[in-house]
C-alpha cells in the first residue's frame, strides 16, 4: 500500500497547455511538498502546505499553483505550460520530525 | 549558490567493501542533516539522519558522521552490496523536522559490483 502516491507517473504535453499532477498521502501527515527536480539534478522544494500555512518558494512562477482538497491531498496545478517546465515533480510528505516521504515522481515533458 | 554539495558525481566499490559518500554544506545555520536513497523512476527514500549535537549516527550497515567545524559529513556503507547501488542525496536542514526548508545536494550515484 503506497504511502505517498502521485499521477500520472509521465505526462508529456504542448506549450502553453494547463495541466494538474496529483498526489495523496495515507500516512495521516501533517504537511505535505512539491519538489522539483531539473535537468541538473538539483532537487528543490516549490511549496509546502499544512493546514495552517501555505510557504511558496520564491522562485517558483505564479503559473504553479498548489492545491490541497483535504489533508491528504496536494494537487499541483500548472498554467501555461513552458519547454522549461520539464522536470520531473516529487510529492513528498512529513510529519513532526521525521524525513519526508516522498512520491514516485511525475515526468513533465513540455513539447 | 550550492548550499549542500556532493563533489562526487559517482562512486564504484566492490561488494563487501566500504562505500564512503561525503556532503559539505556552507549554511552555519543548518543543524540536521538527512541522507536519502533514489532508486530509477522512483522517489527519494529517506536513509539516516543526525542531529548536529551529535557527530555519529548508525543503523545496521550506515553510519553517518558529522565534522560541524568542518561543515562535512559523510554515509558510511559496511559492507556494501549489489542492492545499495542507487543515488544517495544529502540533505540539511535548520532543525529537525525543518522538512519546509529541506535543500539537497546534486546526489552521488553508487555502484556496488559484485
């Protein structure tokens, strides 16, 4: 039973396309993140969500919008697609002191 | 501006022997500091962690050690096997659970040969 979970696992999608990658945790965390990891391997947080606060990496486009239905869900929701937004996108999720949980991975390749 | 950096794009060692990953960071202010492992098309996985007032963590095979006057620590893998064989992440935080401010290094990318 996986314990962070996104979809879909590939997306491959045009220039200027609006598209969502979803994510569910059902490890009862607390606060859940969206990671990207770019073509430099870097892997950097772009938001981290509880129920109390929103923190957005100030780097990151107003076009990335995250989204959070329930406790146990972070969407990511992205407009306007760009060639630069190709990257793959972790969901992870943590709870107190624990090391985040991370999803699979969703491969982003913007056409 | 790399605030946690793994100089070693990758490292090869024999089954059995030690593999030693090592992770410098530059922020003072960091005071934990994870390790994760990546396997291909699946996430991170957290590893180890240690704390700063601390200078050496162990579970099973890993060891983790901190030199904070040198701003350096290092996973330690005795001994190593076939299945370790994935990208290792160093991670740093400014305090325990600090998830929110999580800033990784490039990553290290093991091989163990059998």
């Amino acid at each position: 039973d996986t314990a962070v979970s996104q979809t879909p696992k590939y997306l491959v999608t045009q220039m200027g396309n609006d598209k969502s990658i979803k994510c569910e945790q059902n490890l009862g965390h607390d606060t859940m993140y969206w990671y990207k990891q770019d073509s430099k391997k870097f892997l950097k947080i772009m938001f981290s969500y509880n129920n109390k606060e929103l923190i957005i990496n100030e780097t990151v486009p107003n076009r990335f919008s995250p989204k959070s239905p329930d406790k146990a869900h972070l969407n990511l929701h992205i407009n306007s697609l760009e060639l630069g937004d190709s990257a793959v996108y972790f969901c992870a999720s943590s709870q107190g002191i624990t090391g985040a949980f991370f999803g699979q991975g969703t491969r982003l390749t913007v056409v | 501006d790399q605030q946690v950096k793994q100089n070693s794009p990758s490292l090869s060692v024999q089954e059995g022997r030690i593999s030693i990953l090592n992770c410098d960071y530059t922020n003072s202010m960091f005071d934990y500091f994870l390790w994760y492992k990546k396997y291909p098309a699946e996430g991170p996985t957290f590893l180890i962690s240690i704390s700063s007032i601390k200078d050496k963590n162990e579970d099973g095979r890993f060891t983790v050690f901190l030199n904070k006057s040198a701003k350096h620590l290092s996973l330690h893998i005795v001994p190593s096997q076939p299945g370790d064989s994935a990208v290792y992440f160093c991670a740093a935080t400014p305090f325990p659970g600090g998830s929110e401010k999580l800033v990784f290094g490039k990553g290290t990318k093991l091989t163990v040969n059998p």
